[in-house]
C-alpha cells in the first residue's frame, strides 16, 4: 500500500524491484523500532507498577500483623490456623487442643476484629 502511494515518487534510479523492497525495509524497521520504544515503555511501567504493588503489599503485612498481635494468644492461634494456614476448623481444634465450638468462636471473633482494625488503618 505504501508503495502504491509513493509510487509517483519512483525515479528510476534503481530498479523498481530494490526501490519496494528498501520501502518494505524501511517500513519494518521503523516498526521494530516503535515495538521497542514501547516495550520499554510497558515494562518501566510494570517496574513501577510492581513497586508500588511491593510498597502496598508490605504495608498490607505490616497492618495486618499489627492487628494479629492484638489479639488474645488463643484468637490468635486459630485465626492464623484456619484463616491463614487453611486448616478445617477441626483440624486446628485438635491441633489446639480445644473444643471446636472454641475455635469457631475463636475464628469468628478474631476475624472481626481484625476487620475492624484494618478498616480503621485505612480510614487514617
């Protein structure tokens, strides 16, 4: 298509055969050249977005193992168990030794307040 453009720019200096084929080389150039200026672009843009992902997710760890160290060693033991770890509630009830009627409640009441502590770290 470019060539059938330019074509009124053909001077017969070269066979017409190299003067498409240097419009073709040109035109693939440029478009290697643009795909990396871009790439560039979308990876610092990843690099920063990472950071800032990095900076949030740490600041995240930090809130919430403030608020865990808040809590009653017991609430602690089950929230970290079954919310954190992934265990069943029966399995941290025997890991725990307690009733699992406890760690429900445990769990229950560990999780809101933790909600109501991270909620409020991210009011301030």
């Amino acid at each position: 298509m470019t060539a059938w453009a330019k074509l009124g720019r053909f001077e017969g200096r070269s066979s017409f055969r190299s003067w498409v084929s240097g419009i073709g080389f040109r035109i693939a150039r440029d478009a290697k050249r643009s795909h990396a200026r871009g790439a560039v672009r979308d990876s610092d843009w990843l690099a920063a977005q990472d950071d800032v992902e990095e900076q949030a997710a740490i600041e995240d760890r930090l809130a919430l193992a403030n608020a865990m160290a808040q809590l009653p060693d017991e609430q602690r033991a089950a929230v970290a168990l079954c919310l954190g770890e992934g265990f069943s509630h029966s399995e941290a009830a025997a890991i725990l030794n307690m009733p699992l009627g406890t760690v429900k409640s445990h769990v229950t009441r560990g999780r809101e307040r933790l909600l109501r502590a991270l909620e409020v770290k991210d009011g301030q």
